[in-house]
C-alpha cells in the first residue's frame, strides 16, 4: 500500500529556502492549528534591523550564534539552547548573528 500525503506533514526537504532579506534564508509551514513553523539561517555581518519584532517566538538553535536585542538588555544563546520570548510590545526585539557562521535554528509562533 503507497504511504499516503498527511495533512499534519510539512515536507521541508522539498520546499526551497527563500530569501527573506539579504543576511537570512527561510523555510516555512503554515500547520492546522494556526502555528507557523521556520527554518532559518541568518548570516552575521548584518544588522540586528531597524524595527522591533513584536511576534512570540520559540526558537531553537541548531548551529551558530544569535543575539536577542531588547530595548533593555540583551542575551546571546548557540547550540541547543532555547528561547521562548512572548508576543506584545513588552517583550520586542530584534535578532542579528554573532560570530563568523551562519546560524541555523527553527522557531515557532502562532497566527
């Protein structure tokens, strides 16, 4: 019997890795329940932006490292570390990489 397509599978294998600016690369599934799941890869060398990002994340790194900005500390994290930052202005901030590698990691966030 041939394996049938799953509405709960996203196959990132085949799905391309789109540029979303010049320093990150992104693949990403909409799932049922309104989650949105991403990989990224963010290149250093760029700025962490000139906007705050307001949305909720949980990310998880897989390589690399990255570097939280918020309006009143900051935070570094790399390989298997874990970050869950809640949605709202309280909680904005703005990612950039640190180091001379790309980092790899995937976050969560719901619609």
């Amino acid at each position: 019997m041939a394996e049938k397509e799953s509405r709960y599978v996203f196959r990132a294998s085949a799905a391309a890795l789109t540029e979303a600016s010049p320093t990150l690369k992104i693949k990403e599934a909409h799932m049922l329940d309104g989650m949105v799941l991403r990989y990224q890869e963010r290149s250093p060398g760029g700025p962490p932006g000139d906007s705050w990002c307001e949305t909720g994340h949980s990310a998880y790194i897989l390589s690399g490292r990255l570097r939280y900005e918020f309006p009143d500390h900051t935070v570094e994290i790399g390989p298997g570390d874990m970050v869950h930052i809640p949605a709202g202005y309280d909680h904005r901030h703005r990612p950039s990489a640190i180091g001379d590698e790309p980092v790899r990691y995937f976050i969560t966030e719901f619609e």
